[in-house]
C-alpha cells in the first residue's frame, strides 16, 4: 500500500515538474519576441505556484523592468537576490534601480558599490566610484520647475511631444480601432496627434496629425525643420505596405522623412544609415539644423542604446553617424535626445547616475561640436519613475516632458513645465593665463597657445596678446585639458589644467624653456643648467661618469659658442685642512678642464683654479656643527663666462 502511495506521489511531482516546464518554455518563446505582457502572466503562475529559479526571477524581473514598471520589477529581483546565487552583474544595476523607484536610496548605493566592484571598467561604475555625492548635485539642481498635467493625456500612452507652429504633436496609443494591440506593451499601436496651443498657453482637444503619416504600426517622436516644410519621425520598419525583419523576424524602428506640400505630408523615405538589423528611432535636430542626432544600437554602440549624430549635407544627403562618446553614452539605455537654443542637448538615460527609471540630463554642445559632461536637471522634471521626452521654449520658458510617475492618467503621461531657474550648464568655465620664459620671465607676444581635451584631441589655438596672455573659454566643466604653448625659440611647454563648475576662469601660466640658454659674461653655467656639483669620489679627482655627464652640457654650450672663455673654480667644504683642501680644489679644476679639453675645446679657452675652502657659502666653517647637506652647498664647481 505504501508503495502505491509513494509512487502516486512521485507521479504527481514528476507531472507538475513537467507541468512547470511547458509553462516556461511558453513564456521564455514570448519573452524572447519581446512580448514581455504576455511572458510576465506566464512567469507569474509558475512563481505563485512556489517555482523558484535564477532564469525565472531573472526574467520576470525583467518583463516589467523593460516595461518601465520598476516597482513590480524590484519584487521579482528581490526574490532573485535572496536566493544567494551568482547571477551577472547588469542585475546588481537593475536591482538598484528598482530600489530607487521603491526610495530605498541607501540600499540603492549598496548594490552600485557592488556593482562597482563587480564591473570596475564599466562607465556606469566609474562614474558612480567618483561622484558619490550625486544625490547632492541632483537635489542642488532641483526646484527649478513648475509641473502641471498637460491636458492631453489618455488612459494609453502619451508621450514623445515636439513643436510644430502653433501645434504640440505628440505620440499616443490611445486609438484602439481594429484591435491594434501591441505584443510588448499591451497597447494599441502608436500614432502621431496634435493639439492647438491656445492664446493662454492651454492645449486644445487632440486630432489625428496626418492621415498620410499615419499607417498600421507604430509612428512616434518627431521633429520639425524651422520652416515647418520637412519632419522626421520613428516609425517601425515598415513602409510602401512592406515590412522589414532582422534575422530573429523582429520589426525594429527606423527614422523617415517626410515633406510638406501644399499642406499635406508626402514623399516618406526611410533614411540611408537605417538597417533591417538594428534599430533607429528618435530624432533630434541642431540648432543650426546641420545635424540629426538620435538613439540606435547600431554597431558601435556602448549600450542598449547610444545617442548619435549625423551631418545633414547642403544637397540632402547624410554623412556617417558619429557616436557621441562616453561622456554622453553608457552600457544602459541614453535616448529620446532634444536640442535646445543656445545648444544645450537634453536626453533621457538609465545609465547616468540619478532618481531612478529615466532621468533627464542636459550636456553643453561646445563650439566644436563635442559635448560636455552630463548634468542631471533634478526634480520635479526627474523622479523615480521614468522622465524622458523632454523640449523647451527658451523664450517662454514652457516645455513639456513625459513621465510614467504615479498621479497620472495612463502608462506614460505628457507634463508641461515653466522654467522658473536656469540651470547651470552654459559652460561658461574659461582658463585664463600668461606666456612667459622660465629663466628671465618674460612675457612671450605672439606666440601660439592649443588647448586638447582629455583625449588629447586639439580643442582650440590661439595667439597670445602683446602682454602674452591667452584665453579659452566656452569649456566643459570638471573635465581635464592639456594647454600646449611655444618659447622664445619655438620649444614646446605643456601644462595640464582641470576646469571646475563655479563658471570663473581658472588661470594656468605656463612657464617655457628654451632649447639654447641666454647667457652673458659674469654668468655660472653652473647655475644655468642647474648643476649643483661635479661629483668626485672622495679625496679624489678623476672624473667620475656621473659627473661627466653635466660637463658635457658646457662642452655643448661652448661649441656652440665658439668664442666663449670659461674660467673653472672648484670648491670644497671646511672638512680636513685648509692646505689639503686647496690642493684637492686645484686638482679638481685641473682635471676638469683637462677633460674639457679632451672633448674638443681648446686650452687657450679654459683657465682654471682651486678656491679650496676660502670662500665658503654659508657658515660651515671648522668647528661649526652643520648637517651634510649644508657642507654640499659649498662643495661646488662654477664656470664663469670671462668672454663672448
């Protein structure tokens, strides 16, 4: 009997066991088609059932983590990390992202630190390690909006606003018709709207923006040229009633171009630099409209995704996108990017250290196009939610950004902001400085003077004053630059200076060197090239190799002037007898200028003689105690120029 009990048992746990298994084979094939809805309910009746697995808490964290729902995110991974298992470091960093959106600061920055130490060569690691006062930089850059419901929003998705005349089209998934359902988020397929911004600043009821724009998937994030007449806009790979797939048979997203004839939008082409392969979404546009910059992970990209820019040629065509570099890109997600007048880029990134979720940041576009250091623009803009999308008028100081914060009407709403305070990101730190000789001091006129950046990438040249001053200004703040200056006769002299973040200039002189010394009778070559002593061993004369070493300088300074005269003193300290010290002092200079000889400089220019002690330098004479390095000052050898 007991056998039929036991193996009934075991027949039930091998049944459930298989059970278990169907089941998350079904949700790893969604979740591997990145139908994360779907795989979350899937994972969720294994789990509730007391399955327990690295694999399993591993993805159904991240089914709501990629789906912007951090809270439910940080259950699961809780349930991962308390099993005590190795798992790979990119969960230590989602992990203290969701703790953030659950406020756990502290703990947050515990599972950084360990993240650090797990992935030290990982920017997101680097720039944590040395900025962990972060909290006080964002919470320094806050307060400086007010925020306000939009207006606009729906039960669906709202997001991704840009100006267009008097209009704000935004991205919506509100419109369901024909049971357009999105796999990944359970949403209706986005589409582009508008609304009338009125006289007092209030947004009317929204409407479909453009039929002909408008297709069966999902359209997004555009951007409009000044003139209103040519848009950009993420679309998924689809165009003409054709789909494109990678190899996986995924529709990733790419940028296409529209323009504006007669009042209608046509002539939609995708853009040359788009694949099949990868995806490319979310434009942006310069200032000057000479560049579009967006977020892909094409090859070449850091992370999930990198933000990227692209000349836009005076024909229409475009160059080859640029990454915009570490300063801008990390492993994690940098997107949604926008340019503001005055250049400053603002994006949205998880990779930057901030509130958690998205945050926005803004980075100076410098003169030469390369980027400073990202700045987190801090609350109400930023919380532990997601924030992105984010434009601004820099006249009215009204803008608009998207957030998936609690409070609002449905997964992500549209916010709009009034600018009360600028923020500090101008970049106006500047380095100021002089040009000047490192014997004589004096100011060099004229002279070229190049910054390079941390890269040793040349920033700028300029051309010192008739004071010999120099000035760099619109620079990154607390970024490390190498200043490059010429001498008298053309030696280069380096200078390494690091910026702050007061907006002062900082002031770096920088001291040159001349190749041929400036020397007139009277002068020490000894002091010129900073010889402190011609080394002898003790109680001797011959020269020793070390000591040959800096007699050479002078054969090379009396070659080179052919009719320079020399006279050679040698010294000693008060140490043994005056007589013996005199006759050691003149053997010395004998022997000196016996070497000197040798090395090919005539007889006839050298004189020489053995002062011994007699004209010591300080008070070490016989009989006063002193330390040996107070002896040494007076153990020396001079060459004075008698003649030019």
């Amino acid at each position: 009997m007991k056998r039929i009990i036991y193996s009934t048992i075991i027949a039930f746990v091998s049944f459930s066991a298989l059970a278990q298994e169907k089941t998350i084979n079904k949700g790893n094939k969604e979740y591997n088609k990145f139908a994360y809805f779907e795989a979350k309910d899937i994972y969720e009746k294994v789990a509730n059932k007391g399955h327990k697995s690295v694999d399993l808490f591993q993805k159904l964290g991240d089914s709501y983590y990629f789906n912007a729902d951090l809270i439910t995110a940080n259950k699961w991974y809780t349930e991962l990390f308390a099993m005590n298992e190795t798992v790979d470091a990119e969960y230590l960093y989602r992990y203290a992202q969701t703790l953030k959106a659950t406020g756990d600061i502290r703990k947050s920055d515990e599972y950084l630190q360990k993240f650090a130490t797990a992935k030290p060569q990982d920017t997101r690691a680097t720039k944590f390690m040395s900025a962990k006062d972060y909290m006080d930089v964002i919470k320094a850059n806050s307060g400086r909006h007010n925020i306000e419901n939009a207006g606009i929003n729906s039960k669906a998705m709202d997001f991704g606003a840009a100006f267009y005349k008097n209009e704000l089209v935004f991205t919506s998934a509100r419109d369901t018709s024909g049971s357009r359902i999105h796999n990944w988020t359970n949403q209706g397929f986005t589409t582009l709207y508008a609304s009338e911004v009125k006289e007092d600043g209030s947004l009317a009821a929204p409407e479909k923006f453009s039929k002909e724009i408008t297709t069966k998937v999902n359209e997004s994030t555009p951007v409009f040229t000044s003139d209103g007449n040519t848009m950009y806009f993420t679309r998924n790979n689809y165009n003409n009633g054709k789909k494109g797939k990678d190899e996986a048979g995924t529709i990733l997203l790419k940028i296409y171009k529209a323009t504006n004839e007669n009042g209608t939008w046509s002539n939609v082409t995708e853009l040359p630099f788009n694949s099949d392969a990868y995806s490319v979404a979310h434009p942006a546009l310069s200032s000057d409209e000479k560049f579009l910059y967006f977020s892909s992970n094409m090859p070449g990209t850091k992370g999930a995704s990198d933000l990227f820019k692209v000349e836009i040629k005076e024909d229409g065509s475009f160059g080859t996108p640029i990454n915009l570099g570490d300063d801008i890109n990390t492993e994690a997600r940098e997107t949604f990017p926008y340019i503001a007048k005055g250049d400053v880029l603002y994006f949205a990134s998880d990779g930057h250290l901030g509130l958690g979720g998205l945050d926005v940041f803004a980075s100076k576009i410098n003169a030469e196009g390369s980027n400073g250091k990202p700045v987190n623009i801090g609350s109400p803009i930023n919380s532990n939610s997601d924030d992105f999308g984010y434009i601004i008028d820099t006249q009215s100081k009204i803008g608009f950004f998207t957030s998936n914060r609690t409070g609002g009407e449905g997964s992500d709403d549209i916010y709009k902001f009034k600018e009360i305070i600028k923020l500090q990101i101008e970049n106006i730190e500047a380095v100021v400085g002089v040009i000047m000789d490192e014997e004589t001091n004096e100011v060099i006129p004229n002279t070229e003077v190049t910054i390079f950046n941390d890269k040793m990438e040349e920033v700028a040249t300029v051309i010192t004053d008739k004071d010999g001053k120099y000035t760099f200004d619109k620079l990154a703040p607390n970024t490390t630059y190498t200043l490059r200056a010429k001498g008298l006769d053309g030696e280069v002299s380096e200078r390494v200076f690091t910026t702050g973040n007061a907006g002062k200039p900082g002031v770096a002189n920088i001291l040159t060197k001349t190749k041929v010394k400036k020397v007139k009778v009277g002068d020490d070559l000894a002091k010129t090239f900073k010889i402190e002593i011609i080394y002898f061993d003790l109680d001797k004369s011959n020269i020793r190799k070390d000591a040959a070493l800096d007699l050479a300088k002078i054969v090379e300074v009396m070659k080179q002037n052919p009719t320079m005269k020399v006279d050679v003193r040698s010294h000693t300290d008060s140490r043994q007898t005056t007589q013996y010290n005199a006759n050691l002092s003149e053997r010395r200079a004998q022997a000196t200028i016996a070497w000197m000889v040798k090395q090919g400089i005539t007889k006839d220019r050298l004189t020489g003689k053995g002062y011994g002690e007699s004209q010591l330098k300080n008070k070490c004479s016989d009989d006063v105690p002193c330390t040996e390095e107070e002896h040494q000052k007076n153990r020396r050898s001079e060459f004075i120029i008698l003649a030019l």
